[in-house]
C-alpha cells in the first residue's frame, strides 16, 4: 500500500450466512498527508522516536529516544535545530519519552531512565529540573507522559509508580492521585497525559488497556476502553492527544491504528495497519494535534514521523453480510 487516500466506496460481499456490520455515520478521519525520518542518528533521523509536542507555531518537538536527543522540525518536516546527548547532566537525556509545550513556549521532557522532568527553551536552552527516582512526592519510577493546562501546571505519568503528579511550571509538588489497580482511578502503568480546554486530564492506562478522564485536581470524570482489537478496545495504548474540538486521538500502540474519541470516549473513527507504508504502523507511539487540525505521530519502529490532516473519511451504513470499504 502506497497511499492512504480515502474515498466513499462500499462493496458488499453478501456471503451466505449474515451478519450485522455496525454502522459508522458521519465520522471524521484525517488523510495521510506526509512524512519524514528513517532509522539512523543524522538530522531528520530517529532512533525509535516516542514523543510528540507542537507549538503555535507549528513547529514540531520529537523525543528521539533511541538517540537520546530532542528533534524540532517545521510542521512540514523541515529540520530545524536539536539538542541533547546521552548522560545524566543538564539538557542531557536517559531515554526522553515524553514532550510537552506550555502557553510561554516552554519544552518539558519525561527524561524516564534518569527519573526526571527537564525544562528547556523552544530553542533548546536549559531551564531547570526536577525530580529523582523514587516513590515519594517529586520522585518518579521511570517517569514517560508529561501534559501542562492552560494555568501552565504540569502533569507527569508516573509510570512504574501507577499514579499522575501534578507541578507548577517551575517544578513545585502540587499533588497527585492513582494507585495500582484497574478501579476507577487506579492504574497499570500510566504512560501518556494530555490536557484539554476545560483543564480536564486524560491517561493512557496501558496495562488496564483504557483511557480515564480526570479533572485537573484528579477527580475521576468517566473512562472507556477494553482489552481488544474491536472499535473503542485497545491492546497497550500509549500516546494520547486533543484537538481544539476536543477529540480524543489514541495511540493504539500493539493493533498498529490511531482511534479517534469525543470527549466522552465516544468512537468515532480510526486509521492504521500493521506495515511500513503510507498510513501504515509499526507500534504508533506518541500522538500530538496542533492547530489546524493536523495530527502528528510517532511511528515508533517504523523511525519516522506520519502527519495527517483533517478529511473526509468513508462512511458506511448497518447491512448484514461482510462489509468491506474500498478506498479507490
């Protein structure tokens, strides 16, 4: 598969015995539109890259893990400056997981292996930092989502620790809540957040397969998903993002698609294959939405960058039989 262009055309193969075909109304999935990066350590380049931020600007922030560097690209891909390098110093990185931009422009990183959060300039100039490795208050255990709100607070997925922490901008413990479990409010390894216009939180709780929604103090709101590869399941989801109309886009890591939500965890559509082409993944990692509309993801092992835009998407209608989308 060379393109992933979609365009309304259904084909029904009505195979002997029926079955429903749940019907999928009006919803928006966004075209492929371009990419960039391959396997390697060079400008453009990544070592399984994982996290995603963008500014208003439009330029694009990229945790290149492997690399132990943070990569800063045009929102057509075009390189624009790094910084970073393996070690343990200021502004340098033990495996940088998640990316995050505040309203002043601000860059923090989930620097997970050295147990900390760095802050940096949207140049790359270091800020501050905190943290440790630990269980107590401002300690992390391997540390691997990072979201700030409107107040410019921070959130950090605390992911070994099974709970979200909350910071001001310049690093002080505000508070925190979760613990391991799959209640609501309980975690199994917590690894992305991001923040919406209210000021609400939502968390890819990995290990309990789902996502739950917060307010900003940690009040449980809802929650949806299940262990599965059917509309709204998810094996292992990682990197979660929100539109400025307040859709929720999933990094449905291990079924290698993009699942896109309401606010309310309503499905709307999704996107995505196992493979190397166009609109394909190989484990969709980080996800980031800037404001166009446009959506950014981390194609993990694939060591690239896939942008979409927003689009028509096929719709189809309840039948019986085998329903099977051609996109021409």
């Amino acid at each position: 598969m060379t393109s992933w262009v979609p365009r309304v055309g259904i084909t029904l193969a009505l195979l002997g015995c029926a079955s429903i075909v749940p019907a999928t109304v009006g919803a928006q999935c966004p075209p492929y539109l371009t990419q960039w990066g391959s396997q390697g350590n060079g400008d453009g380049q990544f070592i399984q890259p994982s996290g995603v931020a963008t500014d208003a600007a439009g330029n694009v922030y990229i945790a290149d893990g492997g690399n132990n560097r943070i990569q800063k690209f045009s929102g057509t891909g075009t390189y624009l400056t790094q910084w970073g390098s393996q070690g343990n110093g200021d502004g340098q990185f033990n495996s940088p997981r998640g990316v995050a931009r505040d309203a002043a422009g601000d860059i923090y990183i989930a620097d997970q292996a050295n147990a900390r959060i760095q802050k940096f300039t949207g140049t790359g100039t270091y800020l501050t930092q905190w943290g440790s490795n630990g269980s107590g208050n401002s300690e992390f255990g391997n540390p691997s989502g990072v979201a700030t709100d409107a107040a410019g607070d921070v959130y950090v997925a605390d992911y070994n620790n099974n709970r979200i922490q909350k910071f001001s901008n310049t690093g002080t413990y505000l508070t925190q809540w979760g613990s391991q479990g799959n209640g609501n409010g309980q975690f199994i390894n917590p690894y992305a957040v991001a923040t919406d216009a209210a000021g609400d939180l939502y968390v890819t709780d990995t290990g309990n397969h789902r996502i739950q929604k917060f307010t900003g103090t940690g009040t449980y709101l809802t929650g949806w998903g299940s262990l599965g590869g059917g509309n709204g399941q998810f094996i292992q989801p990682r990197g979660v993002a929100i539109d400025a109309a307040g859709d929720v886009y999933v990094a449905d890591t291990f079924n290698n698609r993009m699942q896109k939500f309401s606010n309310t965890g309503t499905y709307l559509c999704q996107w995505g294959s196992p493979g190397s082409g166009n609109g394909l993944f190989n484990n969709p990692w980080g996800v980031a939405t800037d404001a166009a509309g446009d959506v950014y993801v981390a194609d993990y092992n694939n060591h690239r960058i896939q942008k979409v835009g927003s689009g028509p998407t096929p719709t189809t209608t309840t039948t019986w039989g085998r329903l099977k989308s051609l996109y021409r």
